[in-house]
C-alpha cells in the first residue's frame, strides 16, 4: 500500500502549505515560489507548462524586492531550495538575483541564480511585447552551467543534469507563446518549448469565463522527449517526466472557481 505500490494509484496526499511569509516593505521572508520563477513570469496561460521544466518552486527565502516607480525594478533573494536535489546541503543558500524594465509595451526581464550545492549558474531572459490590446506576445531563454550537476563521483546525489534552478534538459532551453483574447470572456493561449536535449512540447487552450470568477479551460498538449530510452531511471538528462513514449499527447479540462 501507499504512494510506492504499483497496485494503489490514489492515496491521502495530506495537506501542503505552498505560501507563508511576512513582508515589511520590499523585504520578505517565510516559504513562498522561487525568485527565479516568480520575478520573470510563467512561461504562458497554459496549464501543462512543464514539457521543458523553466524552475522548481517550493523554498524559504529571505529576498528584498525594489520598485524605482519608472518601470525599473530589481530583486534579490537568498533561498533554501526543496527536495532531495535542491535544499542546501550547507550554511551556504542559493542566491537569485533579477531586474526588470516594464512600459506600455510590455516588459524586459532577466534573472540569475546560484546553486549553492552543485556549483551551477542559471539566467533566463524574457522579452514580453502587446501587440494590440487583442493580442500579447512573450519569448523567454534559458541557459545554464553544469557546474556538478554531472559529477557524480563528487556528490552524494545524483543530480542527472538539473539542479534545483537549471531544471531543463542540457545548457539552453526555450519557451515562446501568445495570448489572443477574442472579447471579455474568451481567450485563446498558446505555449512552445524546446532544450538542447531535443525535449520540445506544445500546449493550447481555450479559456471561457461563464460567469465572473468561473472560468472553463479546455487544452491540447503534445510532448516529444528526445534521446528517448537513455538514462530512463529517475529525472534524467533525457526524460524528465518518465515517459513511457517518445510522443505522447493528452488533454485537460478544468473547471475554475476562484472566490
């Protein structure tokens, strides 16, 4: 029984706190999403945004935000990391640091992070343009170091090539989308991804607002893993999510109630 039998397929998850912080101004403190994430923006209104992984999510940090009042803004966070891969095995936290430019236009965003534990550097670059009041348009880059990451005969764990910041599969990877809003209540969002590891996927949906605060999601998503039978053991270098084909597809429906 339990989360590890083959045979049991739902089990009592118990319950997750994701946010608890307090904030004094720009300062924060407590558990929140990583800085690496959170600064410059999730990869589109899709809900499958993790063919190409972009960060991990869950730490404690200690950050300090900035807001100049001109559209320039900057940020930097010490964080603890989660997960067996991720938390700082040390005194030593893993350091994120961003900036931001935003107008009329849209925004330009770039952040860096440290990991502490491999030795490893990850920056990600986002340009976000609205075209029309319609349409809106963002491109983002990764790119990281392997630090040790690869060096298993250095680490306890096995990193298989992503850390707690370079998630994706190699040194780069990318993530381009749109949102097209038809009128008040509909809208049509699309995301691609891809990495050195020829890992790419493909989600769009449809997104219908019934009433003010429920909204009806209806997606298509298509993921290709590359190198597909290499390293198949764990969150590998080739396969992230353990796939069990090289191309899958699938489909979500969500019915959205926030209040």
């Amino acid at each position: 029984s339990g989360p590890g039998s083959p045979q049991n397929y739902a089990f009592n998850s118990g319950i997750k706190l994701t946010f608890a912080w307090l904030q004094l101004g720009g300062l924060r403190v407590g558990k929140d999403w990583s800085a690496f994430d959170t600064f410059i923006g999730y990869p589109g209104n899709v809900l499958n945004q993790m063919a190409v992984p972009y960060g991990d999510f869950d730490t404690n940090v200690v950050q300090y935000y900035f807001d100049a009042g001109n559209g320039f803004s900057a940020l930097a966070s010490l964080e603890e990391g989660s997960g067996v891969v991720g938390t700082i095995n040390s005194y030593v936290p893993h350091v994120v640091g961003g900036v931001k430019y935003t107008q009329g236009w849209g925004a330009i965003t770039g952040v860096v992070a440290y990991d502490s534990n491999y030795e490893s550097v990850a920056g990600k670059v986002r340009v976000d343009f609205d075209v029309t009041n319609e349409l809106s348009l963002f491109g983002m880059f990764g790119y990281g170091s392997n630090g040790k990451l690869n060096d298993d005969a250095t680490n306890a764990i096995d990193a298989h090539g992503r850390g707690f910041y370079k998630i994706w599969g190699g040194n780069w990877a990318l993530w381009i989308g749109a949102t097209y809003k038809f009128n008040e209540t509909t809208s049509f969002n699309l995301q691609v991804s891809g990495d050195q590891l020829k890992n790419y996927g493909l989600a769009a949906n449809v997104a219908y607002t019934v009433v003010p605060g429920f909204t009806v999601i209806v997606e298509a998503d298509y993921d290709h893993y590359g190198n597909f039978g290499v390293g198949m053991v764990g969150p590998s270098n080739a396969n992230w999510t353990d796939a069990d084909k090289k191309n899958s597809v699938g489909g979500i429906l969500r019915f959205q109630s926030s209040f």
